[in-house]
C-alpha cells in the first residue's frame, strides 16, 4: 500500500469539508468574536447590526429583485453606452467629455471660447 504525502492529505482535508463551507464557518465565527466583543447591550444605533441585517436578501422580499439591480449597478458603475473615440473635442468649461454619438461637428456660438 503506497503512503500519501501529508502535504496531500492536508489539501485532502480541506477539500472533504468544502472549501467554501470552511470559509462560510471561519467568517461566521470571525462575526460571532466581533459580536461578542461589543457590549451586551444593544441600542436602536447599532449601526454594525443595521448593516448586516439591511445587507441579507430574503426570498419572500418583493424588492430583492431591484435592490440587486441598484447595488450591481452602485458597485460596478458600467457604462451603458460606448465612449467617444473621435478626434479630441475642444474643451469646455466643465470638462465633460462628448456623448458617444457626436458627430464632431462644433456647433458652438464661441462663448465657451470667450469664457476659457
């Protein structure tokens, strides 16, 4: 019978568990320390426990759906739309760049000229 390195074995052994289950645990537990750091008693301000229960989505909630939307769209900011890859606009006085559908035509009375 061939013996196994224990290198395998320890990696053995996290996979047997999960590895995502290990770490679901390990998180818990770090939250329980935390929780149990703090005081025993708790007040309507406790911001850490409003977080974390605003945080937890529930099945049966009729805005889960669109809070998942919002907080993708908050976190990643993607742009929709592609950006303007013409030729370099003139600039104007608050820094914006061109939409992406502008043809590159300046249809300017020369204001923004007089006022830079």
């Amino acid at each position: 019978k061939k013996e196994v390195p224990e290198e395998i074995k320890k990696k053995f052994e996290t996979w047997n568990r999960g590895v995502k289950q290990v770490q679901t645990s390990q998180q818990r537990l770090e939250d329980n320390l935390y929780e149990m750091s703090k005081p025993l008693t708790r007040t309507e301000q406790d911001e850490d426990r409003e977080a974390m229960l605003k945080e937890q989505e529930r099945e049966e909630d009729p805005m889960a759906e669109y809070m998942r939307k919002k907080k993708a769209k908050v976190k990643g900011k993607v742009s929709r739309f592609p950006r303007y890859t013409g030729p370099q606009p003139p600039p104007n006085r608050f820094n914006i760049w061109p939409g992406y559908r502008w043809d590159g035509v300046v249809r300017t009375t020369g204001f923004e000229n007089k006022l830079l």
